[in-house]
C-alpha cells in the first residue's frame, strides 16, 4: 500500500489525463535540458541482465535497451504504459509491461540486475518509500540508474522551495526533490553523479 491512498489515485488520474499529449508536451524540455543526451548516458551503462523500469510512462527509454536485456517496464498509470504498449505495438518487443506503484511494486527481493528511472522519483508522492522498494528489488551488487532533476544548491533552491507548491499542483512532477539525500536514506550508496543540465538534472549511479 502507498502512504497516501489519496495522493496516489490524484497521481493516476493525472497521468492517465496526460498521456496522450505528454510525449509532445515534454519534447520541448527534452531539448531544453538536454535529456535525450542523459539518456543515451543511461543506456550506455545498461548490459545484459533483469532490467527494471520504474515509472516507464509512455515508453520514450524502450528503443534504446541493448540487445540482451530482460526488461519490465513499470507504471502507476495504465494510461500511460497503454501507450508505451501501442507504440511498441507490431515491433517485437523485449520489454513486459506491467502496472504498479513505485511504492509497492508487486516483485520479490533481489528480483533485479538493474533498476532505472528517468524523471519519475519527482512525481512519485513518497519518494523515499519507492526508493527504499527500489532497493529492495535490486538484488546484491546491483546497479540503480536514475536521470532526475533535484532541488538546486543555494538561492535557486529556496525559490524552487517557493514555487513548488503552484508548479507540483499545475503540472504534477515537484521541482525540488532532494533525490540524492532520499536514495542515501533508503540504503543505497550514491556511485556517480553525472551533470546533465547545470547542477540539477544529473544522472545518478547507486548501489
Ligand atoms: C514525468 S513522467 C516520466 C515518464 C518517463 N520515465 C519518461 O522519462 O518520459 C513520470 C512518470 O512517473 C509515473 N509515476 C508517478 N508516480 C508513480 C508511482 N508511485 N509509481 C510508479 N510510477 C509513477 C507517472 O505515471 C509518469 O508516467
């Protein structure tokens, strides 16, 4: 169960209510902070293995999992995975899809080789209780990959602070999250860090 039953079916409803326009609608902050390069950084550290996607949405990572990964793509929303589902449809395609939440996901301990995230631990409501999930699902020695943004450093934060109470209601996703201080608080030690947009959008190796 989620900490907020409420707060989780308010995460659904939106998603659900985006997912046909999301792809179009983030492709102009896909440019702007320089995720798609974060993502080519992401799948360049994936091999071969049990790969789990947390918060797949409508599939944008799928293309890029290398030959030989085993992959289960994740999300709260049916809405969105229907379209990951639609648009690897009549492509073979190596990815199962399947629906659950970050914060409960329906699979045993140590069931993953890898687990990845791109700008999913922003929207999750609990994001320590689905990192904590996160850790539970990576089996010893495992490797959690997420492409995130956080709450700056400074001046920057503290207005972040300010405003993300108007910006979280209008468009779903927190723009402060202190993602860095949450995947330490759930066990996992940070790896590498890797600065895809100033000191904010960064891709984030844990173990
Ligand atoms: C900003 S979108 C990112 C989608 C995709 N990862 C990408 O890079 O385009 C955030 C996604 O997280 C999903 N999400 C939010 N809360 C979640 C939760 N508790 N468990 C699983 N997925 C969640 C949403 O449904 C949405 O698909």
């Amino acid at each position: 169960m989620s900490t907020s039953p409420e707060l989780t079916r308010k995460a659904v409803r939106r998603w659900n209510r985006q997912a046909r326009l999301y792809d179009r609608l983030t492709a102009p902050m896909e440019r702007m902070l320089g995720l798609a390069r974060g993502r080519a950084w992401v799948f360049g550290r994936i091999g071969k293995g049990r790969v789990l996607e947390v918060g797949a949405g409508t599939g944008k990572n799928l293309p890029h999992y290398p030959e030989g990964a085993t992959v289960v793509a994740t999300d709260l929303s049916p809405g969105m995975l229907a379209r990951a589902v639609e648009k690897a449809g009549g492509r073979p395609s190596r990815a199962r899809f399947v629906v659950t939440d970050a914060e409960d996901l329906a699979f045993k301990d140590g069931a993953f080789d890898a687990v990845i995230a791109t700008c999913v631990f922003c929207s999750v409501p609990d994001p320590l209780r689905g990192l904590k999930e996160v850790r539970r699902v990576l089996r010893d020695g495992g490797q959690v990959i997420l492409l995130e943004h956080l709450r700056p450093r400074g001046f920057l934060g503290r207005l972040f602070d300010l405003l993300d109470p108007v910006a979280s209601r209008l468009m779903g996703p927190h723009i402060n999250r202190r993602t860095l201080d949450n995947l330490r608080a759930a066990g996992l030690v940070v790896v590498e860090e890797w600065n895809v947009f100033s000191h904010w959008v960064k891709v984030i190796v844990a173990r």
